[in-house]
C-alpha cells in the first residue's frame, strides 16, 4: 500500500491493511515485548495491592464513606501531579522516568506492612497517596513512550493487547489476589507489590526508547513546569478534535468512578461468603470486559470516520447494562452485564487513546496525556466519592445508587456524542511515527 501524506490524508483505512497482528507485534518488535512484560508483571501486583488495601480499609474503619475516601484519595492523588509528571515525561528521559518509578513504588508499598491497626490509618492513607503519586510519574512517560517504541501500523495492535493486558491483571490480580488476602492475609499481598514493582524496573531498564526531548532552560522545574503547562492547554485548546479527545475517558467516570465503587460493595452480596473474594469477583467481571472490548472493537470499528461517534455511544451502552444489572436480582450471571459494561468503556478508552497518539507530535504527547489523565481522575474521585456519602449516608440504597450513576452515564454519552459530530474532517496522523 503506497504510503500516504500523514497529515492530509482523508481516506478511511482499513484496519486489516494498516495494523499487523497480535503474535506478530511480539514476535518482529522485542522492545515492544519486554515494554509489555514489564507492563504485565507490575500491574498484576498493583491489583494485589488493591485489594488488600480496600480489605484493610474496611477492617481498621467498617465504613463505606473511609472505603469511598481511600478510592477518591488514590485518584487525587493520581490527578494532583499530572500537569507536572506529562511536562517531566517530555522533558526528561522516559525510561530512567519509569525505572525511578518503580522502584521507589517498590520501597513504598514494602512499608504498607507496617500498618497495623486504627492508630495507623493515617500512615495507611500516607502510604497509599505516595503510590499512586508515583503511578502518576510513570504513567505518562509510558504512554508517552509507546508510539516510539511501534509502527504506525502497529499502534492500534499495541493499544489493543496493552488494554486487554491491564485488565486481564486487573481480574486476574483481584481475584487472585481476593483469594490470597482472606487466606494469609494483606502483607503477602504487599510483599509481591513491592516485588513485582522491582522486576519491572530491571525489565525497563533493558529497553531503549527513542525520544524528541522538548528544549531544557535555564528556569527552575517548576517554572519550566508550570510554563509548559499553560503552553500544553494553549495546544490543546488551539485543537477541537484533540480537546474533545482529551475528555473522552474522563466524561465515562463522571457515572463510571462512582459504579466501579459501588460494585466493591456488591461483592459483599453475592454470596462467595468473603469480602476480599467478592472484590475479586467483581473486578474480575470488570476486567474481562475491559480485555474483551478492545479485542472486539478492533475487529468492528474498521471505519475510523465512525469512531468519534462510537466513543460517546460507548458510554451510553456501559451505562445501560449498569442500569439493567440494577434492576435484576445479583447472581453470578448477572455479573455477565458488568462484563459488557465494561467491554463498552474499554472500547472507549481503546479508541480514544489510538486517536490521541495518531494527532499529537511526540513533543507534546506527555503532556496531553496528562491532562487526559488529570481530567479523568478528578471526575473518577469526585463521583466515587460522591457514591460513597450517598450509600454511607442512607440518602440512597445500594441498589438505587447504581440505578442513579447508570442513567447518568447514559445520558453523558448521548450529548458527548452530540459534541463529537464535528471537528473531525480528516483521518490525522502524527508526523512523530
């Protein structure tokens, strides 16, 4: 196929010409395969972490609003360091910017043995912000760094199995690591964290990732920070199919971040006889249709001129199987609904993100995906939170929150798609590739 001109390019592609396969990917491109071993292996320990961590909250405090307050605090504390972490990911080495992250995630998470009881929480809380602080430093500089290390025809491929892989490692590592935390306990959980963080370091380490490094000055970081910060949002705001882009995850959690709280409290009722097990029951289904959604929509969605109107439709039809499982008695097949639910957002956040790093310079991309991210986990807080005090409170049942966060979703989705329908007149693709 001749190559086209990137940036006017204005035919629909097919997805079957353009991108390779997946044991392909693997097989021609080894960075890529360690950069996703690595993935793989620290996520699977962070959802280890998860669990025990919402088992001990719930131990030390019996409370769903502390449950609700640690959930908000993870993404507060994802959120508060985006603008600086995507300028750092820009302006400093990528993959030293990972391996720092890992290991000092490592260290951090080996002291979450240390919490022993009430007297702790506030360590507990400590601890915890530290971790997702540090997830917030590595996150963008691997977003950021994975359109270097592929092809143009292979992004969409890598965006498919790196999606699919984080949430297989969401089920897998919750509901294995559910089972382990009822039977030994949450410092098991800890310490293969704080291991697996460390073999993701040594595997990042091995990798070499090209990069366009934007220009150092003499200003302090956080001048320079905060300079770049305003000159991200000027690129990002000088660009309606980027800026729209950019809120494309983040308008799925505003009735998402709330659901994904609210089914923690469903796996106390689905009769596994353990907490720490329904959690890894729960986000398991979660995981499964995160996985199966991006595999999915890669086959589907050939037509990327339809993708703008998908992206909205996609929260519509998440919301709509939260309302269904709302409404119907909770057994495990009704858990089959959490499964397409979640198929649909991870369709959402599969083509958002393919849409992004097609129309972002390499120079700019830490830095807008970190807003994106930014965005997305102060929508995610606040509506976690939010169904926290509502459920904690009495103001709504478990059953009616979910009913309420469903519609809410599904309403979003409808005028996000309204929003989509212009700004997107040609297939954009970076020069960056």
């Amino acid at each position: 196929m001749p190559k086209e001109n990137p940036q006017t390019s204005s035919n629909s592609y097919s997805l079957e010409e353009l991108e390779v396969g997946f044991i392909q990917l693997f097989r021609t491109n080894p960075t890529y395969f360690r950069f996703w071993l690595s993935f793989l292996i620290s996520n699977g320990g962070t959802w280890f972490n998860t669990v025990a961590i919402f088992v001990l909250v719930i131990e030390i405090t019996g409370s769903e609003l502390a449950l609700g307050g640690i959930l908000a605090l993870r993404m507060l504390a994802f959120a508060v360091p985006q603008p600086f972490t995507g300028m750092l990911a820009d302006m400093y080495n990528r993959k030293k910017i990972m391996v720092i992250a890992n290991v000092l995630s490592s260290i951090v998470a080996l002291c979450l043995i240390f919490v022993d009881g009430s007297d702790d929480l506030i360590l507990l809380y400590f601890l915890v912000f530290l971790l997702m602080a540090l997830h917030a430093l590595e996150v963008p500089a691997s977003r950021a760094a994975l359109p270097n290390i592929v092809k143009e025809n292979e992004l969409l491929t890598a965006n498919a199995i790196d999606t699919a892989t984080w949430s297989a490692m969401l089920g897998f590592g919750c509901a294995i690591g559910g089972f382990v935390t009822a039977k030994y306990g949450v410092n098991v959980a800890f310490i293969i964290d704080s291991i697996t963080f460390l073999i993701s370091a040594l595997i990042i380490s091995t990798i070499h990732i090209p990069q366009k490094h934007t220009q150092k000055t003499n200003n302090s970081i956080i001048k320079k920070g905060i300079s770049d910060i305003i000159y991200g949002w000027k690129y990002i705001l000088s660009k309606r199919d980027v800026l729209k882009l950019v809120f494309a995850k983040s308008v799925w959690t505003i009735g998402g971040g709330g659901l994904i709280f609210l089914i923690v409290l469903v796996g106390d009722e689905i009769g596994v006889g353990d907490f720490a097990v329904g959690i890894g029951v729960m986000f398991l289904a979660r995981a499964i249709g995160v996985g199966i959604g991006p595999l999915v929509s890669r086959s589907l969605f050939k037509d990327r001129r339809k993708w703008k109107y998908l992206i909205g439709v996609l929260i519509s039809i998440s919301g709509t199987f939260y309302f269904i499982f709302g409404l119907v008695e909770w057994t495990f097949l009704s858990i089959l609904l959490v499964v397409l639910s979640h198929a649909a957002s991870g369709s959402n956040w599969v083509l958002s993100n393919v849409m992004l790093q097609e129309r972002v310079p390499d120079e700019w991309r830490g830095r807008v995906f970190a807003s994106d991210l930014l965005l997305m986990a102060m929508f995610n807080a606040a509506s976690a939170f939010l169904a926290s005090i509502a459920v904690d409170q009495n103001y709504l049942t478990l059953r009616d929150a979910i009913l309420v966060f469903a519609m809410s979703q599904i309403v979003i989705g409808l005028l996000f798609t309204l929003w989509m329908r212009n700004g997107f007149d040609e297939i954009f693709i970076s020069e960056s590739n």
